[in-house]
C-alpha cells in the first residue's frame, strides 16, 4: 500500500519541482531584460508598474534640455554682440565685442561721407567711407577716413569688410556697423556714385590738385605738381589703389574734398547751393534736406576758415594685415581696437577747443552777399571796348540820338573808355544837326575833348 501511494506523490513532487524550476528560469530572464533596459535594481524598487513602459526618447529628453537654459534669458546670459543683431553665419574670425568708452558729447553732430564704386539703381561697395565730427558751437570739425577692407562685425550678417555694409542692408545695416564698431552712429548720409563725383567737380570749373609723386601708370599719366583736374581725370584720381594702399588712396580722397569744400565757399559758390541741390536730386542719396543746408551756410562758411577741420584716418598704426582662411589668399585689415578709440577720441576733443575766426570769414561772407545781390544792371552787361589802336571803330553805342539830351548808351560808352596817349574819337557834346549822324574827324592833329578825358 505505501509503495502505491508514493507512486503519485514522487509524481506530485516532480511536478512542483518543474514548476519551481520555470519560475526561477523566468525570474533570470526577466533580470536580463531589465539590465537592457538601463533600469538598475535599486531603482526598479521604486518604480511602479504603470511608469516601467519609458521609452530610449523619453529617457533622452532631459539631456535635451540640460543645455537650453544657458541661452535663456532667464538664465542671465548675455552673448558677445549684446543687443545688436546676431549673426547669420560662422564667423571667420571670432566676434568683438562692441566698442564703447567714447567721449562724445550731445550737441556734436556725426554724418558719414560715402562713396560707391556702383552706379545707381545698383548696390555696390562703398570705396569712400568717411565719418565727419562738427561741434557748431566753436564752428570746427574733424574728418576720419575708415579704409574699405577693414574687417568687422555687421550685425545681422557675421564677419565681413566694411565696405560691403551698406550693399548688404542699406544705410541702417551701415549705421548699426559703425555703432557697433566705432561706438558712434551717424545723424546724416550722403552717398555719390562715381558720376555723381565727376559731374560736381565739373560744375564747380574743375580743381586744381597738387600732385606729390608722379603717378605715370594710372589715369593716362598724370605728373608731379600743380594739375588742373576735370571730373573724369579726378574720379580716377581717387578711385585707383595700388595693391593694398588704401592708405594712400585715403590720402587723395582727403586732399580733393578739402579743394573741393574751399572752392565752395570762395567767390560766393554757396550761393549755386539750391540749383545744386535740385540738380543731384535722385541721384546723390543724402537725408539732408534743402532747408537744413541752407541752415548750415552761416557755420560752412566758419569752416572754410583756415586750419578749422582736421583730417584724420585709421592708418597702419591702428590696422595690421591677416589673411583670410582658405584658398582665396585674400588679405584684409584687423582693427587695433585700443588704437582705433584713441584716434576717434584725439578726433571729437580737438573741435572741442575754440579758436577764434580769422579776417578769412569776413571776405567769405562779402563774397557771398555780392553774390546774392547780383542783378542784370548796366555795369553788368557792359564789355571791354577795342581801344587799343586809334584807329577810329565805329560802334552804335557812339552815334547820337536825333536829340541833343544824353542817352544811357553814352553814358555807357563814357564808362568804357581808359586813357590814351594818342588821339582817338571820343564822344563829345558836339552839336550836329538833326538827322545827320557824327562826321568822323581822325585827323593827325587832336581834337578837343572835355576836361577829365583824354
């Protein structure tokens, strides 16, 4: 009996054993998947059922996130350009920061001077860059001439030449480049293409240039000394670069709107100013209006004092050359920062010292209230008469009218008339009878004439 009845326990028995067994197999195999799943013993313990289903993704997004807050404006963190626009792509060189520490008082104007290498509609680079101080309260200026390849920070852009600035997103991508830059942010523009240039020295009766060095390679040859420049010959003038001496080339550029400024305000020029200005329209890009130039006639003519602006330019004491990454081998100039606000700020303290006007402004304003006063009078019209032989020449002006009374035109001819020590016919009160004109009476001996003449 006990050896039937341990037939089904050994039985019963076995079966538990299997059942253990597969447990304990299952149990391993769980464990493995756990390990796969990057959750680790301790912290299954205290994860509930419903939160074992976490995806790869999940499990990542925090990492995600980890990096997010340091460009936060939460987070306190200020990137290099500050409030400026940031750039649009990497930077071959690493951005500055904006230049600051600039000294500059309120009431001193800031304009930029520019000249484009394009003519209009077209966008092109601006060649010319100059930025113009003027402090109206002592009536001085300073002028600073920035060269084209300087390598800076367009805002909005990334690293790049200055002179494509304004090519790139007009006036206000230039003035937000040399706030940026420069730490100051021009009021006024004027922007001249090159036949703008050409055409204004034209209109002004050409220049007279003091060439230093003959330059015999350029512009058809042009020789050392005094040369009297048309438009054509001083566009190229200033235009031309040898190789990389823009230094140079600012050079010139200073020089011919120092000549062209002085003949402005000599001889009554300020008076073309509204024909001027109606003629440049469409053309020279400026926000200067008519009425706001002819406001500042009082203090040009205080500039055209002698030594009453001062020209300055960021030269190879503040630059030094670097060649661009890559296979271009093209080099640019990279700013000495420290040297570059020293310069601007020697530039704004000088028109901040008076200097008294010289006897020069006196003749400057005369010649302009002559000019303004001018009127087609009789002493206007009247033209140089031959009287340089005695050969008696009759003219209408000499021949009297049927009455005896003096006509304008006599009192003309008298105003004409100069001195000779030979006889010559001159138009004396004779009486003559009605309807016959003068005889002539050239005789060799002379003949009588009123006191005070010859």
């Amino acid at each position: 009996m006990n050896q039937v009845l341990s037939s089904p326990q050994r039985i019963l028995i076995g079966i538990i054993l299997v059942s253990m067994t597969s447990l304990f197999m299952l149990g391993i195999s769980g464990c493995q998947d756990s390990d796969t799943g990057l959750i680790t013993p301790s912290s299954t313990s205290n994860i509930q059922p419903s939160q074992t289903a976490l995806t790869t993704s999940t499990r990542m997004e925090p990492t995600r996130t980890d990096s997010v807050p340091s460009i936060t404006p939460d987070s306190g963190y200020q990137p290099i350009w500050e409030d400026f626009p940031p750039p649009s792509s990497d930077p071959a060189t690493p951005i500055p920061p904006p230049l600051s520490g600039l000294n500059l008082p309120e009431d001193v104007l800031v304009w930029v001077l520019l000249g484009s290498d394009t003519e209009p509609p077209f966008l092109g680079r601006t060649q010319a860059i100059h930025l113009l101080f003027i402090y109206p309260r002592f009536s001085k200026a300073s002028l600073v001439s920035i060269p084209g390849d300087l390598f800076v920070y367009i805002p909005g852009f990334t690293m790049q030449r200055i002179n494509t600035a304004y090519s790139l997103g007009g006036i206000e991508t230039l003035r937000e480049t040399l706030a940026y830059n420069f730490g100051v942010t021009p009021s006024r523009f004027v922007l001249a293409h090159p036949g703008d240039f050409q055409w204004l020295v034209d209109d002004i009766d050409s220049i007279d240039v003091t060439v230093f060095y003959p330059l015999p390679h350029v512009c058809g040859g042009i020789p050392a000394g005094r040369v009297t420049m048309d438009g054509a010959l001083a566009l190229c003038y200033v235009s031309f670069r040898d190789g990389l001496d823009e230094i140079g080339r600012m050079r010139r550029q200073q020089q011919l709107l120092q000549l062209i400024f002085q003949k402005f305000t000599r001889d009554g020029n300020l008076i073309k100013l509204p024909t001027l200005y109606a003629s440049y329209q469409g053309w020279i890009k400026t926000d200067l209006s008519l009425t706001e130039l002819i406001g500042y006639i009082p203090l040009a003519l205080n500039l055209g004092d002698s030594d009453r602006i001062g020209y300055y330019m960021i030269g190879w004491d503040e630059i030094r050359l670097w060649e661009l990454p890559g296979y271009t081998q093209a080099e640019v100039f990279l700013p000495d920062r420290e040297a570059v606000t020293s310069l601007l700020q020697q530039a704004i303290d000088d028109i901040l010292v008076p200097q008294p006007l010289t006897d020069l402004v006196g003749t400057l304003e005369m010649q302009l209230t002559d000019a303004n006063f001018v009127s087609p009078t009789p002493r206007a019209t009247i033209t140089p008469m031959p009287t340089s032989t005695p050969t008696n020449t009759p003219t209408p002006t000499i021949t009297l009218t049927p009455t005896i009374t003096p006509t304008p035109n006599q009192t003309q001819t008298l105003q004409t008339l100069t001195p000779l020590a030979t006889t010559t016919q001159t138009p004396t009160r004779t009486e003559t009878q009605e309807g016959y004109p003068v005889q002539d009476t050239t005789t060799p001996g002379p003949t009588q004439t009123e006191s005070g003449y010859p």
